[in-house]
C-alpha cells in the first residue's frame, strides 16, 4: 500500500514537532515529505525529523512555502490566521488537500476557507482531539435535552503564551450548544462581565478564560439549572492528542473530492 504524502507548514512550532512525531507514530500509512517555516527561522536547513526528535528524515525545513502543496499531498497547517490565508491560495492553485487547525480566524478567514473547499478538501476543525469532538456531540444532545430551563456557560483554561480569547475549541462548543437551542451564538455570546451587570439574560451563552503556566486545554459546559447543575468536561493533557487527531484527519481526507470537512464527519457523527 502506498503512503499518503503529507507536509507540514510551520513545522518547527509546538504543534509542528508534535505533528511530526504523531506521523511517525502512526503506523506507516503516511509519509513526511516537505516541512516549511517562516524565512528567518533557525531551523531552516536542518532535517525536520531531527528536529522534532524522531531522528532524521531526509526531509529539510524549507523556507519556501510552495514545496509543501502538490496535487495529492496532504497539507497540516496549524499556523496564524495571515499564514493560513496565503498558504490556502497555495493549496488551491496546486490542487492540495488541507488539514487546518489554525485558531483565531476571523469571518472573512473562514470565509476564505469556504470557499477554498469548493475547489479543494479541506477539513477544519477548531479542535482535532476525538475526545472534544466526542464533546461536542455530547454537549448538544444535552443542551437539546435540557431546553431554555438551564443557563449555559463555557470555562476553558490554556497555557500563558496562547494569543486568542475565547479558545477555538470553546467557540465550536458554544456554537454546537447554540445551534442545539435553535438560537445564534452571534446574539447570544457574552465574553465579559464586570460591575453591575443586572440579571443574567436567560439565552446568553456565557464563556469565562483562564489563562496560565502551561495548561494544554481545559474546557467545560456547565448547564445550571434550579436545584441541580450538570458539568460536561474535557481535559487534555498532551497535544499528541490533537496532533493525533489531525494525522487521522490528513489520512481520511486523502483522496475525497473538494468540500469541507469537520471532525464529526471522520468520525461518523
């Protein structure tokens, strides 16, 4: 069986070396073969297995963009919103699959998406870990289940250097939650509170950030109602979990014709 040709751009990040590992992890069915970072890295030169622990590769860290995308050739993008967009005119023009795990895109960033995917697969996700998707899922159905009766707020918790706020994974929660109550999360989102705030709007979706040392990823719905509360919660402790995910992603998405893809679709939901 041949393997699926997979690169990786912004390879030498937290979660590029991690990617790297969880390729090598995964039981052969892929294959690293190119690994870019920005033009002034250090690490541009060096073999990218080398570099992300796993021994050598072969496969350089290139500070040209444009070797990662190729007809057929898996394309793992867990950069910033201004990379993503130019490395999506890059994936379209070759005809790449992507894999996009970026975080705080705006709309005309998932725009673009959107309409990339019309002439590409791409799955994105804000968060590729099986249990959160899983989450998600769950998060839904109780929010379905427990109706306008209960408040609903989102707590999520990650390490000090992350740079958005609220969490990708907690926006794609509260809007599966949102979508769930038939309202639009939009209208109903309430990111802050402070001073005299009156009493809380019965369909606010309320989020509430943590920022601290090196938390990988904390995040729960709280559904309060009166008399009792119920608490949905995910806690990932490696990012293995979401690289792992995304190497799942890349695999599936091999070969499909252009659209876009989410998590739920790889797993069935």
């Amino acid at each position: 069986m041949e393997k699926i040709p997979v690169a990786i751009v912004g390879a030498c990040g937290r979660m590029g070396r991690m990617l790297i590992q969880a390729l090598q992890a995964h039981g052969g069915a892929a294959r690293l073969v190119a690994a870019t970072e920005h033009p002034t890295s250090p690490w541009v030169g060096q073999d990218a297995g080398e570099v992300a622990g796993v021994g050598p590769l072969g496969v350089a860290i290139s500070r040209d963009p444009t070797v990662a995308f190729a007809p057929g050739q898996v394309v793992i993008d867990f950069t910033t919103p201004a990379a993503t967009m130019v490395h999506l005119d890059l994936a379209r023009d070759a005809g790449a699959p992507m894999v996009i795990g970026t975080t705080g895109l705006d709309a005309a960033g998932r725009g673009k998406i959107q309409a990339a995917s019309v002439g590409i697969p791409i799955v994105f996700a804000p968060n590729f870990s099986v249990g959160v998707n899983l989450m998600f899922k769950i998060a839904a159905l109780a929010a379905k289940a427990l109706g306008d009766d209960f408040d609903v707020e989102i707590i999520e918790a990650h390490h000090r250097h992350k740079v958005d706020a609220p969490s990708g994974t907690a926006l794609g929660l509260g809007k599966a939650i949102a979508d769930a109550l038939e309202r639009n999360l939009q209208e109903v989102a309430l990111y802050a509170r402070e001073g005299h705030t009156g009493a809380r709007d019965p369909r606010a979706i309320g989020f509430a950030t943590v920022r601290g040392g090196d938390i990988v990823g904390d995040h729960t719905a709280l559904f309060a109602g009166e008399g009792e509360r119920l608490e949905i919660t995910h806690r990932a402790s490696s990012r293995m979990t979401f690289a792992s995910g995304a190497v799942r992603a890349a695999l599936w998405v091999s070969g499909k014709p252009p659209g876009l893809y989410s998590m739920g679709d790889i797993l069935g939901f």
